[in-house]
C-alpha cells in the first residue's frame, strides 16, 4: 500500500513539472507545432501568435490576444525559437 502511495506521488510530480517547465508552440509561418522547453515555469501550455506573419502592431489587437503575443514573444521569440 506504501508503495502505491508512493509511486502515485512520483507520477504526479513528474506531471506537474512536464507541465511547468515543457510547452508547445505554433510557428508563427509555417503554423507547424514544435515541443520545447521553457525558461521558467508557467502553467501555459500552447503558445501561438495572434499578429503571425502580418503588419499588424501589438496595440491593434485585444487584451488576451495582447498577453498571448506576449507570452509567445518571451518564451519562444526571445528564446531563438521560431526562426
């Protein structure tokens, strides 16, 4: 019984910092979807990009599509993904 108290806390553990510290990102070009590594932990999981390829300013969109382009720029643009 120990033993499966035990091992259920491992998987759960192991869950939750695949979760915190691992995402997946949708090129913002080619729309393909890439596994990664983040630099800090956040519960996010899919990182997109509202503007993508287009001339669009990050003022023109709205509030959650704002915070979604500035997620994606911290953790995959200013990280060399996505090139």
């Amino acid at each position: 019984m120990k033993k499966k108290i035990i091992l259920g806390i491992f998987i759960f553990a192991t869950l939750l910092i695949v979760r915190l510290f691992c995402g997946v990102y949708v090129h913002d070009e080619f729309a393909g979807k890439h596994f990664f590594i983040k630099h800090r932990p956040t519960l996010k999981w899919t990182f997109f990009s509202p503007i993508g390829m287009s001339d669009k300013k990050i003022e023109e969109l709205s509030k959650e599509e704002q915070i979604d382009q500035k997620y994606f720029n911290e953790f995959v643009l200013d990280q060399g993904l996505s090139r």
